[in-house]
C-alpha cells in the first residue's frame, strides 16, 4: 500500500450555532510535506485548525499517524506529535528565546512554570535546543524576542510548535506581517523543516509564500473543499479564481 498519511481527517464538520463554520472536509498531509490551506477571510481555516487540533468540537475523523484522534484533548494529541500555532502567536517578551520554548513543553501548570523558567531551571535535556537547531535559532537562543529580526520572531513561534518531537504542524498565518524577502526566507527555512520529515499544514494570506512553497493545496470556500491540487493547478481552477485568486 501507499504510505499513509501522517495525519487526514474524514467528514470532519463544525458548525458554530448556525453558522457552518467547516463541512465535510477531507484532507490528508504527509511527512515531509508542505500543504498549503488557502481561502477567503471566514472560510474556515482556523477553525479546521480548531477541529483537528481539539480545540473545538467537531463531527467526523482525524486520523494521526493511523491512529483516531478525535475524541481525545488538545494536549493528547500535542502528545501524540500534532501541534499548531496561534494567529496572535505573541512571545514572551521578558523571556529569552530557549525559555519561550520551554513553557511550551514543561508538563506542569503555567505559574509554577513560568517561576522555574524565571528561576532559570530547564526542560527534558535537548527538546529546546533540538527545536531551535531545526529552525535555525540554536544561535540567538539566549536572545530576547526584540532583540531579533521579525522573520526570527516569527520563526520561534515555530519552533515553539515543534518543540517535543512534533511531527505534524498546523501553521495558522505563521508568516503575516513579514515582507517579501523575509517571506522568502521565511519559506525557505520551512523547506528545510519539511526536509526532516515534519508534514505542515500552511494557512496564510500571502499568495507568493504559499504557492511558492506547498506542494499541494486545498482552497477552502464556505466550510468547504471547492479544489486541491497543486499550486499550478489551483492557479488555474476557474472555481478558485472565481471565488478567491480573482480577488485577491
Ligand atoms: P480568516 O482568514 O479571516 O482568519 P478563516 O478562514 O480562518 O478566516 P474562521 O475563523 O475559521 O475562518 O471562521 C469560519 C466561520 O465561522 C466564519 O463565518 C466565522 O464568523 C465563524 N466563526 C468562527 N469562530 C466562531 C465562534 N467561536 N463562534 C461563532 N462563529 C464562529
């Protein structure tokens, strides 16, 4: 058989009230691969982030790793090796970048966390520095978040994300702010990261960065699927064009 996907969902719906917020959704990401998730404002994209992280509850399966998720917290499937960033993805300003990693993966409670970090104790030996070896940042470790580019900044959240052996990320509009030479940049170290195995998931405004680096995409259009594909083929899909490219 074909190697399974590291993570697919199947019928996966959410609706908020009456809103039908994603409906019937059926995706698939595989190691190593960069899958771009693309649509109009409200279409969907963070909450099929939401649904298949656990964050919202939602209809439908997520299978990670062949193994059914649905039914299991956020913090189980963050376990597992699925994690995701946040669209207001802030830094701890006052903390050094290693530390900004380590509250992601100390397995206690946020205050007596945030006092071990400020008392300079550390996580697992290695996750932090292996997560920022990843993205590049082993050297600006030490470093606060302003004292970096914003490309850097922005990369942290990434890593923050990956830190813990993730094998599977969910990036929701991972690179806004930036412009086109740090996207660029951006994009790049993104390969790098898929390099090593790790399946993205890419939702983001910035059309250059997503068609530049996904190897396939799915667009998104009121909850729904209209068309995936690659980015030349979605470049073209006269759906696609008519409900989002066309505008943009
Ligand atoms: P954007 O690109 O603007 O971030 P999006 O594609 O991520 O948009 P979502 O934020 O997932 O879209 O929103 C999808 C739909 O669900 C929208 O109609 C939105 O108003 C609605 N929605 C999202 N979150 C909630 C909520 N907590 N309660 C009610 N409706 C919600």
């Amino acid at each position: 058989t074909a190697t399974q996907p590291l993570l697919s969902t199947k019928g996966l719906g959410v609706r908020y009230g009456g809103v039908t917020a994603n409906a019937d959704i059926d995706i698939a990401v595989s190691g190593g691969e960069i899958v771009g998730l693309i649509g109009p404002n409200g279409a969907g994209k963070t909450t099929f982030v939401d649904a298949v992280t656990g964050f919202v509850k939602a209809e439908g399966e997520v299978v990670l790793d062949g193994h059914r998720v649905e039914k299991t917290s956020p913090h189980r499937r963050r376990n597992a090796g699925m994690a995701r960033t946040w669209q207001a993805g802030e830094l701890f300003a006052d903390l050094t970048v290693a530390q900004n990693l380590a509250v992601a993966v100390q397995p206690i409670g946020l205050r007596a966390l945030l006092l071990d970090v400020f008392t300079g104790s550390r996580p697992p030996a290695g996750v932090v520095e292996e997560a920022l070896d990843l993205v590049g940042l082993g050297p600006v470790a030490d470093r606060r978040p302003g004292e970096l580019t914003l490309g850097q900044q922005k990369l942290v959240g990434v890593a923050r994300a990956l830190v813990g052996g993730t094998r599977m990320v969910l990036l929701d509009e991972p690179a806004a702010g930036l412009d086109t030479h740090e996207s660029r940049e951006f994009g790049q170290e993104l390969r790098r990261i898929a390099a090593t195995g790790v399946g993205i998931l890419l939702i983001d405004h910035d059309m250059s960065l997503v068609l530049d680096v996904c190897d396939r995409l799915y667009v998104l259009d009121f909850g729904r699927v209209i068309a995936s594909g690659s980015p030349h083929e979605i470049q073209e899909d006269p759906a696609v064009v008519a409900a989002y490219l066309g505008s943009a």
